[in-house]
C-alpha cells in the first residue's frame, strides 16, 4: 500500500485530533496554557507511537517536548513548535471548522497541522514496517518560537549538532507548496533617544528634539537596505514626544532587519552597536540584536532538496518546488549549525496569523506522505 493511500483512509482521525489541537488555546506567554497543549502532544504520540517522551522542563515557558522513534545511530529531526501567536481565549471565538475542502481556525496552519502529518507520517512508517533500523527519528516541539525561540535555541542547536538532517514542519510557500531552501537571518531592535524639553514657542533653542535626531537616525537606518544583497531595514513603530508645543524630550523606534548571509548578519550587527548620536547634546540607548542567523543555500541542503523532489515526483507524481523566503523559523537555528534542513514541510494553506487561517484538507495526507516517502530514504 502506498504511503498516500493509508494516509488518505487515515485523515479522518487526522482531522478529530487536528480540530481538538486548534481548540485549544497556546499562545507564547501563558505557560500553563501551552503546557496543557505540551500534555496533548505528549499523550497522542505515545498513543499512536512506538516511542518514548522527554519532557523538558521549562521555567518561563511551556515546557518542551522530545519524541523518539527508533534506536539507531542516525539522528533526524521533525522541528515543530506548540506555540501560536492567537492569545487566550481565541479559540473558544473562532473554533475549528471545516469549509468546503479548507479547515479554519487559530494556529491550524502555523502550525497545528504541520504536526499532525508529522505524528502520522511516523506512525505509517512505523505500521507498514519501513522504519529504518539505524534511525532515530527525533520530533521537537518548541514552546516559544513564535516570540524567537529565546528559551529554546540552545537545546535545538544541541540536537542539530548531532543528527544528519532536519526537516522543519513550518508551512511551504504558496501557491505551489515549495518548500524552503533558504531563508533569511533577522534581528531587533529598540532605539531610545533622550533630548531636551522646551516651550516650543517661548523659548525652542533651549531644548534639543529627540524626534528631529530619530529622524536623521531613521533615513540613515534605510540606507542600510541593499535590494541586491537581500538586506533589509524596517523601522516599524517610531514613538516619541509629550506635545506639538514642547520639543520633544524623547523617541523611540522599534526596528526590523533581514539578511540573506552570514557575512550581511555581523555586519549589520556591528552598524546596529555602532549607532551613535548625531546631536552632541542627545543620548541614545540601543537594545536587541540579530537572533536568528540566515538559513543559507547550500549543497548538502540542495541534496536534501533533490531527494524530496524524487519522492514527490515517483510516489505522488507532484512537481515540488523550492524557494527562499524572507521570514524566519527554528529551521534558521538549525542550517546555522551544518545541519542539512528542509523547510516548509508542513500543511499546505494560506493566512499564517491571519483571521483567515487555513489548511487544506486534501492536501494533510499527500504532505504527511510526503514526509514519510523521504524519511525511510534520507
């Protein structure tokens, strides 16, 4: 039997357990929410799976989950996270349901679904005895990626050092379901600028504009954007001033930044601490960093790719594209470790956190299949 074909029989049990994970709530902040979403997981792997759980305790966050399946030497990675954007109290407005040949609700594409197909993917590995005897199979489910991962970096590096190959159960880029062999590096920033106040109209030489310097700060910022090397530079929230009759004693900017290399990644980190005030008489704070390093095209990632597009093309007859993107993901912590990933292995679907979410439904069994086509050859 054809990965496929159990997996088509099997996608109304895919379906109950995916409408009871999207209703419920998960997001980043509320650890005991999210542990309750980390107890689910936990408890439909091990009843679906030959495997063995590790809980990982985590003080500010939910705790995080590690699911083995298998013994062998050979480590390969299913990087999930149970964490979504929606914050308490959103399922219970917009509960699961089913829409002609889509499924809504929040989380379900980002990435509730993407799980799924990755716990049924190994369960038809498991049943129709393909797992491999010299695998472990190791599926991570991070708590707090959707807020950068801050308590989960390390100990998804630390896998990442040890296994072979990763594949990141994130959504593939539409409208052709590509998967991601590339992606970019960002970081954030906080900008704080400190003038002096003064009456505007009795007496403004006496104060210095803490808005007149972000906005010298901000042109500079921009012209850090290099379309031909893929660098780009936000200044997306820009707060400031007490007034329109007081110079503003203070502002605020909160600042985006995408690159495509590791060389555009310290770079821009350097010009970000280089940052310093204009005016002699300003004072200037600059906070944050660049967090997640760019997911970088290489060849051991492009044969990864090669291998994926061999399975889609022999056992589901579909064309797989690849792609790079501008968004980032825990596969960014991963292929910065020489780790060969794939990304966007996911549901196929639209509006990622977006009151639109959704995944399509006949597509859960062909990527779950997708899935399990690569895992029992990589």
């Amino acid at each position: 039997m054809k990965w496929v074909t159990r997996l088509e029989l099997l996608l109304p049990e895919m379906l109950r357990l995916l409408e009871q994970s999207v209703n419920m709530d998960s997001p980043s902040q509320r650890k005991d929410l999210t542990d309750r979403m980390i107890d689910w997981y936990e408890d439909i792997c091990l009843s679906h799976l030959d495997a063995r759980a590790i809980r990982v305790p985590n003080e500010e966050y939910a705790d995080r989950l590690e699911i083995h399946v298998g013994s062998g030497q050979r480590r390969i990675l299913l990087i999930g996270h149970a964490d979504t954007v929606w914050p308490a109290g959103e399922c219970a407005q917009r509960p699961f349901r089913i829409e002609g040949d889509r499924a809504y609700g929040p989380g379900v594409l980002d990435m509730k679904a993407g799980i799924i197909q990755a716990i049924f993917a190994l369960k038809v590995v498991q049943e129709m005895g393909r797992l491999p005897a010299d695998v472990t199979f190791i599926l991570l489910i991070n708590s707090d990626e959707e807020i950068g991962s801050p308590s989960s970096r390390l100990w998804i590096e630390e896998h990442a050092r040890s296994s072979q190959a990763a594949f990141v159960l994130e959504p593939p880029m539409e409208p052709e379901g590509a998967v991601k062999t590339a992606r970019k590096g960002n970081g954030r920033y906080h900008l704080q600028i400190e003038g002096r106040a003064a009456h505007s109209g009795v007496n403004p030489a006496a104060g210095v504009s803490a808005i007149h310097e972000m906005a010298r700060h901000i042109l500079s910022l921009q012209e850090l954007s290099d379309d031909k090397r893929g660098i780009h530079v936000n200044v997306g929230i820009v707060n400031g001033g007490i007034g329109s009759n007081v110079i503003a004693p203070q502002a605020e900017a909160y600042i985006d930044i995408r690159v495509e290399t590791m060389e555009d990644f310290n770079r821009m980190a350097h010009k970000m601490q280089e940052l310093a005030p204009i005016h002699p008489e300003i004072r200037l704070q600059i906070e944050g960093q660049m967090n997640r390093p760019p997911m970088e095209r290489t060849a051991a990632i492009m044969n990864l790719y090669h291998l994926a597009q061999q399975v889609a093309e022999e056992e589901l007859n579909l064309n797989l594209p690849d792609t790079s993107t501008g968004g980032v993901s825990d596969g960014n912590f991963v292929a910065a470790c020489g780790t060969p990933t794939l990304d966007g292995m996911g549901a196929r679907g639209d509006g990622a956190h977006a009151l639109h979410e959704y995944v399509l439904i006949a597509d859960i069994p062909k990527r779950a299949a997708l899935l399990a086509g690569i895992l029992v050859r990589v």
